[in-house]
C-alpha cells in the first residue's frame, strides 16, 4: 500500500503549527524513466514560478489556480522571473508532447518544446503532490512536499482517446468539463463527443431547428435503481406522450467546451451517427426515412427503421447542411460519423433504395451504404476535414481516405491499416467502458459482457500480425463509454474508473515498460485521489470473485480468487463483514450446510476490496431423481440440473442455467419422505433474448410418488410481462407437510407481447435450482 505521510513543523514567524502534506511517487501513466532522489521540495507561500511566455504562464497559472481553493492565494507567477524556484525552460530538442521535470530540494525545473510538454509536466507534479490536494477542503495551514525526482517522458501514440455517449444519458456543460478535467490529469488528448443516436440529438444545428426541438426529448424510462438493467426493454413512446427527458448543448456551450478542452491540449472530435442509428434526426424530418412513421426518440434500444434513405438527394442535402455546421463549429481535423450497426431491411423494400442501386450499379445494401459513406466523405473532405468511422464501414469497400476505429475485435482495425488507412484500435473485449468489470453477482447491474482491467492494460495496440509499416497506421487507443445503463455521473465515474487509467498506461507507455502488478499499487494511491474528490469508482479488480461448484455428495466447493496479485482473503460465513480476525483464505474449501459466505482482500492489513457476498442454501433436494414431463424441453445435458447446488451468475452465459423452451413441469422424486415447507426458484429475466419470468409457479405434494395435490401457487403476471436483465427470486411458502415427492409447474410467456423483443414467439425459462427447504 502506498501511504500518504503528513507531519509538522514549526512557522518560527508565527509560531503556529504547519503541515507538511507528503507526496508519494506513484504517476500514472508511468514514465519512461523516473529516477527517485532523497527529500522534497516545499511549495509554500513563498514559492515563485518563472516562465518564458503567455502560453507557459497560461500553463502555470491554471494549474497553480487549485491552490486559491485550499490557501486562498495562489504562487507568484511571472515572465522572466531571476529569483524563481519553480521554472519552465524551453528546450527544442525534445519531441512533441515530452518533458522533462526535474524536481530537487530547493528547485523544480521544467522542460519541453511544445505547450503540451509542460502542461503534462504540471499534471505529472499533481500527481507527485499529496492526495489531500485534491481535496476541496480549506488548508491554509498546509504546505506541500514533492518527493525529489527526475523524471524524462513522451508517449507513445499520439491518440489517447476517451468517448463519452451523451445522447443515451445526457451530462450537462460542467460535466462534460469535469470530463475534460480528468482526461488531463492521465494525459489523455482526444475527446470523442457521441453526440447523436436513435435517444437523443444533442448539437443545436441552426439550419435545422427540430433536430434539438424535437430530437433532444424522449419519454423518460430511465431505470430508477443500480438493479434494474432495462436498456434492451424500455416501453416505445406511443402518441400522446409527453417528451421530458434529455438536453443539447447551444453553439456557443459548444464553443466554450471546446475552448476549454484546448487550453487541456485536448482536441474534440464529434460524432454524428449515420446512417444508423438515427431515429432522433427522424423524429424531426421523417422526409430523410425509407419507412413510414410516426417516429418517436427511442426510449431504449434497439430500434427499427432507424437509418436513412440513401435513395433521396434531400438525405444528401440534409447531411451536409447538419455536417456543414458540425464542421464549422469543431476546429480539429476529424469528424466522426459512426456508420456502425446500420439496419438495412427497409432499404431493401423502399423504391428510392433499390433505384439508386440500379442507377449506381451496386450489388447489394452492403454497397450501397458504401456508396453512402463515400458521399458523405466527399462533403467532409470538401471542408479540409478528414472522415473517422466505425468499422463496419469497411463492408461494400472502404471510402478512399477513412479512418477506421475498430470496436468489433481487432480484425476490422488490423485489415484497414493493411489496406493503408489510418486506424484508432478500440476493440470492445479490452476499450468498452461501459462493459462489466467483475463478477455479475457482485457489480451493479450496469452493462453488459465484460471488460476487465487486467485485459485493458494488458491489451497490445499494434497486433503482432502487422508488419512495422502498416503498424505506423495505428494512432492509438480509445476507451468508450456508451450509457445505455448510466443515469447519472456516479455510475459515469464508476464504470469509468480505474479502467480509464489502464487506457491511459496503454496509450502513454511503452509497451516493454509496462507492469501489471506496478500498475495496481499506483492504481491505490489515485484511489485515495478519487476518494479526496469525492467521486465513486470502481474497486472491482480488488474485489473478492467467489465461484462455487456442487458436489455429488451434497456439498459445495467454494473457490475464492482476486484480478490483483499478492493480495490476502479474509472471508466469513455466518454473514457478518470479514476483517483480519476472520478465516483467511488459503485453498478450495466445502460447505454442508446453507450459508451466507462474506470476503474481501487485504494489502499489507489495509483493505483494497469491497466486501463481496454470496448465499449459498444446501437444501433437501440434494440426493433426490428428477423427472421430466411434456411439455418440458430442457436444453441443459445435466437431468439432476435443478437439484445439483450449482447457482446461475446474472448472465445468460452461465452454464448452471437451465433451460427450457415452453411450460415447465417436473416432479422431484426424493429417496425418502421429506417434511417440506417452502421453495425458492430463482429465474433469469434476459428479455432480449427471449428469457422470461415464468406467468405462475405451482407446487404439489405427494406422500407415495404418484398421486399429487396442490401445496401453493404464485402469480407472477406482472413481473413475467417485465422486460429487461435481472434475476427474480420467488419464494413460495406452504404449510409444513410429509411428501415422497414434490412437482413444481411453470407457465411460459407465450407469446411474447407485442412490442417486446422477439413479440409473438414463445419465450424460454431459465431456473439454475429447485430449492427445497
């Protein structure tokens, strides 16, 4: 652990008491090279910074502001200061964006050739500064020691990105500079601005009014708790629905954030999503769809009909006269215009479409959306501006000088830079923010697969299958953090935090230089940072993964492991919180009986972790047959699947779910009489994919096996109706009674409702265990 030392000394002026406030060497993204000395350097009142020019002082200025909030006065700051011991010294042999920082017990010297080097120099000393800086608190009694340190830096790529998804969740002005803030403090330079989608258009565009009039609102369904992941499954707004949620920003907010991101030498580049993902700008001028509306903002995804018409010039007209504006306002040499998840089937119908193939003699809606993307780059290219897509526009051919990002994987990436075009590497496995980073049982129900840091900051950028020139087309890294599931700047943080410092490491640091285990104990320290601010992340890594497996003879294997080396599990099973007095985890180890199984992790007795929670019932069903009767269909190879305390994880991936395409109906068969008195049956609710909450639960009690009567029923209507991605427990008590053999019934959902996902067709039910007490 990396500890935060504060001691005090004695003002022989005043008399009174001061604070040292100790700093600790422990940057992210790590330096090339970092060479630590003996003492510290004191920035006092009496500190004095010397600078060569106005963009140096504008540097110095901003960063030495943060101390008007805990002193009430910041350093002097000045040109050609002779009396200085803080001092920016300009030195051209360095490369753009590197630095040197050269910290001594009476000194601090600064170099680099360019603004940017001294500005990641400035954030480089911030981090060297005790966690307590970032504290919004008053200190006037604080003075700050930086531990002695030289330190020669650069990054490797000069594209260190971040995407921030405004239009799922809008995030007001300030947000979008808090943003922008902590971007600079992990000398990330590219901010990707997703400003349109099906949910929300978000950029006022003068020329067309309704795309914010109309295009920003949408029928508030947000899910209201960390619970309920209801994305995929959000009731459509019908007529007659008021429009409340959502938010654009003005041209003016536009230009105030980018100036803002500039004096943070970061560059803004915006996305507006074409052809899909459109049914916000549709909402405003359903003249550009293929379909026929009404359209409405989509409340959620996914969504149908949502592209538009390749077939009509006034789609053209309208591209360029929004593009037009678009470019006009962002100075940066890119634009963004997605290209990625297009839905063709209503071009395959619409008149429009299908002559324009002909007229252009194209194959297929693969090439014609081809033939879309080139036009579009045309516009773009006419203002002096170079065109970024997602790699689906890669399929009917590649526009002749697009850059690709590649999300889906690193194929789409790897082909466009053997092609020789430009690539910004941000496969989903290892750059999606808004992925699940740790166990599902244990995160909040927010996202959806998975992204662990470890595979983040250990993901190569430059694929091994490339040769060194078609490497040179890699720019860089991107994190993205898309926010279907966010609701609020918390869960922005959460998700956002640590893996964006991982991104960071990747896009700053040599690969050769990197060091998971290094990362880790300096990932602590920027915790105690991010607690100073009060902002909420994510410990997920740290967190204690708790993985089980039932045994035949009626036992479960419990298996307790962390994503960070070295560290220590304590756990406990009578359900109070482990400390260091618990049981420490050594090995696998099983349980006979129902327990409620607490761990978390320790680094040198301080703890990393959160607590992490399990229920695991050992039950009278262990031991007993199953039998399955029509019209039961399971898909799961295991016949003692219900009975075999192997409990499902909130995915549908997991294997201990069991399956079953209609009702279910199945009798429990036990070796002797069991006096009974309640079941738990836990359901998967995955609506997406077809998973319902069964309508209605019944069981029945026989005393010989063959003859049953009625014990309990459940009626679920409401919650089986539900769509989203949670699981549904139900507990169903009845009078305590002597049976053989028990049988439990299920009514599916069938047929799903219309306007759910997969309306009409009959849903699955998915149950891990028959829980028998």
């Amino acid at each position: 652990m990396i500890l935060v030392v504060s001691c005090v000394k004695r003002d022989f002026n005043t008399g009174k008491g001061t604070i040292i406030a100790k700093g600790n060497v422990a940057i992210i993204p790590l330096p090339v090279e970092l060479i630590k000395g003996q003492g510290y350097f004191i920035i006092d009142k009496h500190t004095i910074v010397s600078v060569e020019n106005d963009e140096q002082l504008h540097i110095a200025t901003n960063f030495f502001k943060k101390f008007d909030n805990i002193w009430s006065q910041i350093p002097e700051i000045a040109i050609g200061k002779t009396n200085a011991n803080i001092v920016f010294r300009t030195d051209s042999l360095l490369e753009n964006e590197a630095y040197e920082l050269i910290v001594e017990a009476d000194n601090i010297l600064l170099k680099s050739a360019s603004g940017a080097g001294f500005f990641y120099a400035m954030e480089s000393l911030g981090q060297l500064m005790s966690v307590s800086f970032d504290s919004e608190k008053k200190q006037s009694n604080t003075n700050w020691a930086i531990p002695v340190v030289t330190i020669k830096d650069k990054p490797t790529f000069g594209w260190r990105g971040y995407m921030l998804d405004v239009s799922r969740h809008f995030f007001d002005k300030e947000e979008v500079k808090n943003v922008i803030d902590f971007m600079a403090e992990v000398k990330l330079n590219r901010f990707h601005w997703h400003l349109s989608d099906d949910n929300g258009w978000r950029i006022e565009i003068k020329k067309y009014p309704k795309l914010t009039d109309v295009g920003a609102w949408r029928v508030n369904q947000n899910a209201k708790d960390e619970n309920t992941s209801n994305w995929w499954g959000r009731p459509a707004q019908n007529e007659g629905d008021l429009a409340t949620y959502g938010g654009f920003y003005t041209q003016e907010d536009i230009k105030e954030i980018i100036a803002y991101a500039k004096e943070r030498y970061i560059e803004i580049i915006a996305e507006i999503d074409i052809p899909g993902h459109s049914l916000a700008a549709l909402a405003a001028y359903p003249e550009i769809s293929c379909a026929k509306g009404p359209f409405y903002v989509g409340t959620g995804g996914v969504n149908k009909n949502n592209t538009y018409c390749p077939g009509k010039e006034v789609t053209f007209e309208f591209v360029e006269g929004v593009l037009g504006e678009v470019m006009d306002l962002f100075p940066f040499e890119y634009v963004h215009i997605g290209g990625d998840e297009c839905n063709k089937e209503a071009w395959k119908v619409d008149e429009y479409c299908q002559q324009r193939m002909k007229e252009e003699n194209l194959a297929d809606e693969h090439e014609l959306q081809s033939y879309f993307i080139k036009r579009v780059e045309k516009i773009i290219n006419a203002h002096d501006k170079k065109m970024i897509g997602w790699d689906e526009i890669l399929e009917g051919g590649l526009a002749p000088n697009a850059t690709v990002m590649s999300w889906r994987g690193e194929k789409g990436g790897i082909a466009a830079a053997r092609q020789g075009h430009d690539v910004i590497m941000t496969p989903s496995k290892y750059c999606y923010l808004d992925l699940k980073q740790g166990d599902d049982d244990i995160e909040p129900n927010l996202g959806y697969a998975y992204t662990f840091l470890k595979d983040t900051y250990n993901y190569k950028i430059i694929s091994d299958s490339l040769t060194t020139e078609q490497g040179k087309h890699v720019l860089g890294i991107q994190g993205n953090l898309w926010t279907e599931s966010i609701t609020n700047w918390n869960q922005l943080t959460y998700m956002t935090f640590p893996r964006l410092y991982a991104v960071a490491e990747n896009g700053w640091t040599n690969q050769k230089l990197k060091d998971w285990n290094s990362f880790t104990m300096r990932l602590l320290n920027q915790f105690k940072r991010l607690d100073a601010k009060g902002e909420r992340y994510a410990t997920s890594a740290y967190n204690v993964r708790i993985d089980h497996k039932g045994q035949p003879e009626g036992t479960i294997e419990i298996s307790l492991k962390t994503e960070v080396d070295g560290l220590d599990i304590y756990y406990t099973l009578d359900g109070s919180t482990p400390n260091l007095q618990s049981l420490k985890y050594e090995k696998p180890f099983k349980i006979d009986k129902t327990f409620n199984l607490k761990a978390t992790s320790f680094l040198k007795e301080e703890q990393t972790g959160n607590v992490s929670e399990r229920y695991f019932p050992v039950h009278k069903g262990v031991g007993a047959q199953v039998v399955y009767h029509a019209p039961s269909s399971q898909k799961n190879n295991n016949n003692l699947g219900l009975i075999d305390l192997n409990y499902g994880k909130l995915s549908s991936w997991d294997k201990n779910w069991n399956v079953f395409d209609g009702d279910l109906n199945v009798d429990i068969i036990f070796p002797e009489p069991k006096e009974i008195e309640s079941i738990e049956i836990t359901s998967l609710r995955f609506t997406i994919s077809g998973n319902y909450v069964p309508e209605s639960f019944e069981i029945y009690g026989s005393e010989d096996g063959q003859t049953f009567s009625k014990l309990a029923e459940v009626q679920l209507l409401e919650e089986s109706h539900t769509q989203g991605r949670n699981k549904v427990k139900s507990t169903i008590p009845f009078n305590k009674t002597s049976v053989k053999a028990v049988k439990v019934k299920a009514k599916s959902v069938n047929p799903i409702p219309v306007d759910h996902h997969q309306a009409t067709n009959a849903s699955k039910i998915l149950i891990d265990e028959i829980v028998i007490f």
